[in-house]
C-alpha cells in the first residue's frame, strides 16, 4: 500500500521524491529543508488549495505525480501572469471532498481550523462549509418560496370560503326577491275578472305537473327493473345451457351389482383365507399326524387326505394350498379393481346429482323471474299509459295558463332579469365552493413543503450535532493522553431565535471549575484544541472515506512526546499520517522520510537553519 511520489519545482523543491508507507511518516530537518514543501506537495497531488507559492518561486511550471497500489495522478502547475494554475487528474475532484480535506485533514498551520481557535473565532462557519456544496440553504430558499406560494394559494381558498357566506346571503336574498315579485304576478292575476278561475287552473297545472312527475318516476323505476330482470333471465338461460347432465340409467344398477360382487369377493376372500390358514398351519407347524395317518418315506410323505380320505402326498397338499394362495391373489386383486369401479361409480353419480341440483334450482330461479318480468311489464304498460294521459293533461293546462296579460310584461322582465343575476350569483358561489374546496389539498403541500425543509435543516443540525460528538470524544482522548492544564471543553451551540437552527458554535474551555479563552492556555494546548476541532469535523463528514491521509506542519508548539502521542493518535484514524518535525523531536515509530536527496532552493541560496 505504499504512496510513491515524484515532486518537480513545487515551493522548496526542486526535484525529489518521497515513499509514503502506511501509518506514521515523518519527514524530520531543519528549516529550509523542503519539510512543508513535501507536505504542500501532497496536498497539491491531493486536491488541496493551491496559491503562487505552491509553484517554486521564478519557475513557469512544476509537477507532482502520485503512484498508489491502484492508480496514478498527476497535476501540473503553470504560472500565467503572475496566478498559477493546475492542470491534470488529482486524487480528489469531487469539489465537497477537496473542501472536507482541506478543512480537515490538510492540518498545517493556515489550516482554517486551527486558526479560528487561535483566534478565539467561530467555527460554525468552518465546520458546515462542506454543506455548502450541497446548496441546502437554496434548497430551503426554494422551498420557502413554494410554500409562500402555496400559502398564498391557501389564503386565497380561506378568503374564498369568507366570501361563500356573503354570497349565500346575496342568493337568498335574490331568491326572496324573486318570490317577491312572482307573488306580486300573482296578485295582479288576482284583479283581473277571471282571477279565481287562473287561481285554480294555476293549482291544476301544479297538481298536474306533480303527477306527471311521479308518473315519470314510476315508468323510470319499471324500466331499470326490467332490464335488470332481462338481464338476471338471460344469465340463468345462459347458465342452465352451460350445463349438460350426462344421460346414465344404468348407473345405480351397475353400481349396485358392481357391490354385490364386492361383497361377494369378500366373503370368498374370507373363506378361502380361512381355509389356506388352517392347512397351511397344519403342514408348517407339524399337525399332519393330528388329521391323518402319515407314511414317512425317503423321498415325500404318504398320507390320506383328511378332508376326502383319498390317498395323497405332503408335496399335493402343498399344491393345493399353493392353489388356495393363488386363487386369493386373484380375488382381491378382483376385488381392487371392483373397489376403484365403485369409487368412480359413486363420484360420477355425486357429479350427476350435484348438476341436477344446479340445474332445479336455475330453472326455479327462472320461473320466478319470468313471473316478476311479466308482472313488472304489464305494470309498465299501465304506468306508461297513465304518464301519457297526466302529459296530455299538462299540455293542456299549459296551453291555458300561456295566456298572458300585457300588464305583467314588465313584472314578468324584473323576474327574468332576477333569475339571471341569480343564476350569475349561483355561478360565482359554486366557483368559491371549488376553490375553497382545494384547502385540504393545499394544507398538505404546505405540511410536505414543511417535512422538506425541516429534513434539510435537520442535515445541518445532524452534521453540527455528530462534529459536536466527536469533538467530546476526542477530548476524553485527548485528556486521558495529553494531560493539559484545562480538564474539559466543549462546543456550545447558539440557536438563532428567529430560524431555529444553530448560529454558532462557541468554545467554550475549563479550568478549575472556571472558564478560560484561548490567551490563558499555552500554545501547546491551544495546538491540541485546534486539532480535536479539525478531528470533530473530520468525523462528521467522514472525511477518512474520502482522502486517507492526514498532514500536519508547523506544530512546534506541541512537545516532542506530545507531537509523537498525537500522531500515534491520528494514525488509528486514517491510513496515512505525514507530518513535520524538528530532528530533536526524536523516533515516531513509523517511515521516515529523509530530505537529504531532495534538490531544495536554499541548496541554491545558501540559506541557513
């Protein structure tokens, strides 16, 4: 697994190269060395910042290349104009990764981190700058835009249903004013001479439109009633068609002689069972002298046979039983197949019986609804003949009452012109009615709307709340290794009322039961503080997944034994650990990487340690 690196004209180098193997690595000189170069050099392989120092100072170009197990990258640098820039594949491309590396794993001294704890600063900013990438303050933006939106949509559903009550309160009074005014008609028909007289046909014509509306019902009723009797008839018909009883007279006959014989075989069976049992009996248990006289010779047994007293053989007694045997074999394999027969026999005339059944019970059905249908059709005929007759009597009616009177013409326009705005009023109403109707749908996209939004800044806060966790769990390692002056620190977070989220995270440090800032701590501490701020971060965005390499440089301030526990430290969290160090800093226990081969610029300046 080790890392090969080729470096050319990148900040104090000139060329080198450098073998990284798992674990620690300490590149150990004095200044002017090439050591931060080596670790800028990875960092530039890596995918971290890059500025004009990067590239050696009066050089146009310089390279890194990278060798791992599995792949290789190279990045070349290239000054234009007085900026440089990088070309080529680096190990990190994805733009959130390169943020998280150099926030979080790329520790040197202008690490980001480590500076806001130097200065006492807010790491908030720090700490979620990878979310960044992740554009969840847009995300949210836009979705408190839609839901604005959909909010107002709801306003205007709301305001709709406020308007329903005036509206129905316009339609009722419209509606009263129409009856008004059909009341007034009404009475000025009752001046006229023939006033009783268009009273009562007025009341006829109602009377008459009643029925005829009853009788319409009525002969609507029968129809449907019939068609679904028509319906239910054509079905059964169709379904006692489907059905074909099979023509077997002789079933029962054959059925029942077919277990007669059954019986029979049995009783034979048994008797024959008997029989063999016995003789057989007789000859294997050694009986023969009990039922007959024996004549014992050399080649069979002379006897006289006990049942007819005939002279015979024990080898013909055998026979006959070996006979007996066989001709049972015969009968209950008869009698086998006879059961089968029966079996089968008794299911058909299950399945004859079964579709008789069906087929009764169809044609019962049947007979009862051609019995309702004719029914049914013979009252409809009834119904249609009286709707024709109460129709007559309302075209008739009508006919009279068409007869009008100059003088309700003007009446007659005032209660058009009412229905008309009535039926506008109507309109308007049952467009209210549709919008509000849509609250329901737009409460629920303004709660999916919210769920949407608080996920997302449940992200922020998910990611704040694990960099919080590490940060303690860090510090337990760190107290229990280091032993510093302070006993406890910690992030406290600061929500901002107005949002609900975090707006910042505030160091808070320990000492004595009392806090202190940064300026009563030694550099050492505050060097440790820093770097437990960079682990908290590392372990909420996982950055061990995505680069597997810390870097440390400039950390003169830690002691030689605490600098070698905190690499030791580091190494259990990643697989590659590179940091600076003075010589007197003593073994790290892992790869050392000696600069003695490299070509430096102050090989070329004359600089001094």
């Amino acid at each position: 697994m080790t890392w090969d690196l080729e470096i050319s004209n990148i900040a104090g180098i000139r060329d080198g190269t450098a073998r990284i193997q798992p674990g620690p690595n300490a590149v150990q000189a004095s200044n002017w060395q090439g050591k931060t170069s080596l670790v800028t050099a990875i960092r530039t392989v890596l995918g971290g910042e890059i500025s004009t120092g990067t590239l050696t100072d009066g050089e146009s170009e310089g390279s890194v290349s990278l060798q791992t197990p599995t792949d290789e990258y190279e990045v070349t640098l290239q000054r234009n104009a007085g900026a440089v820039s990088r070309s080529g594949t680096p190990y990190l491309t994805d733009e959130q990764d390169q943020i998280c590396a150099e926030l979080f794993a790329f520790l040197d001294e202008d690490n980001a981190i480590r500076t806001a704890v130097r200065d006492g600063g807010d790491l908030t900013p720090y700490l979620i700058q990878p979310l960044e990438q992740e554009n969840i303050s847009e995300q949210i933006q836009s979705l408190q835009e839609e839901r604005r939106r959909v909010e107002a949509d709801l306003n205007d559903a709301e305001r709709a249903a406020e308007k329903l009550t005036s509206k129905t309160e316009q339609i009722n009074a419209l509606e009263s004013k129409l009856e008004e005014l059909q009341t007034e008609l009404a009475e000025i028909d009752g001046d006229t001479a023939e006033s009783s007289d268009q009273e009562a046909l007025q009341d006829k014509l109602a009377d008459a439109r009643q029925k005829r509306e009853r009788a319409e019902q009525r002969v609507s009723r029968l129809e449907a009633k019939i068609e679904s009797l028509e319906s239910q008839i054509e079905e059964n018909e169709a379904a006692l068609e489907a059905i074909d009883i099979p023509s077997a007279p002789d079933l029962k006959a054959e059925l029942d002689d077919k277990q007669q014989r059954v019986r029979e075989l049995s009783e034979e069976i048994e008797t024959l069972e008997t029989l063999y049992n016995t003789n057989e009996r007789v000859l294997d248990e050694g009986h023969l002298d009990l039922v007959a006289d024996v004549d014992r010779q050399i080649d069979t047994d002379q006897l006289s046979c006990w049942v007819c007293g005939h002279e015979t053989t024990r080898d013909d007694i055998q026979a006959q039983i070996d006979a007996l045997s066989e001709a049972i074999a015969e009968r209950r394999e008869q009698r086998s197949t006879l059961k089968s027969d029966v079996s089968d026999l008794k299911e058909r005339q299950n399945e004859i019986q079964q579709q008789r059944r069906e087929k009764q019970a169809l044609e019962d059905d049947l007979s009862s609804l051609r019995s309702t249908l004719s029914e049914s059709q013979a009252e409809l005929e009834e119904a249609r003949a009286e709707l024709d007759r109460v129709t007559d009597r309302v075209d008739e009616l009508e006919s009279q009452v068409e007869e009008t009177d100059d003088r309700r013409s003007t009446l007659e326009q005032e209660i058009a012109r009412t229905e008309a705005t009535l039926e506008q009023r109507r309109n308007v109403k049952s467009e209210l009615e549709d919008e509000a109707a849509e609250r329901e749908d737009l409460k629920a996209q303004i709660d999916e709307l919210s769920q949407e939004i608080q996920s997302l800044r449940a992200r922020r806060e998910h990611v704040i709340a694990n960099a919080r966790e590490a940060f303690d769990d860090a510090l337990e390692d760190v107290v229990e290794k280091f032993d510093p002056s302070f006993e406890t620190a910690r992030l406290e977070k600061h929500v901002d009322p107005d949002t609900g989220e975090t707006a910042d995270l505030e160091l808070i440090i320990a000492r004595d039961g009392r806090e202190i800032t940064v300026d009563a701590m030694s550099e050492g501490e505050v060097e440790l503080v820093g770097f437990i701020a960079a682990l908290a971060g590392y372990e909420a965005f996982s950055v061990a997944d995505r680069v597997p390499c810390l870097l440390l440089d400039d950390v003169g301030g830690l002691a030689s034994e605490h600098l070698q526990t905190l690499v030791d430290y580091l190494s259990d969290r990643t697989e590659y650990v590179v940091t600076t160090a003075y010589p007197e800093a003593g073994d790290f226990g892992g790869t050392e990487l000696s600069p003695d081969d490299w070509d430096v610029v102050s090989d070329h300046t004359g600089a001094v340690a």
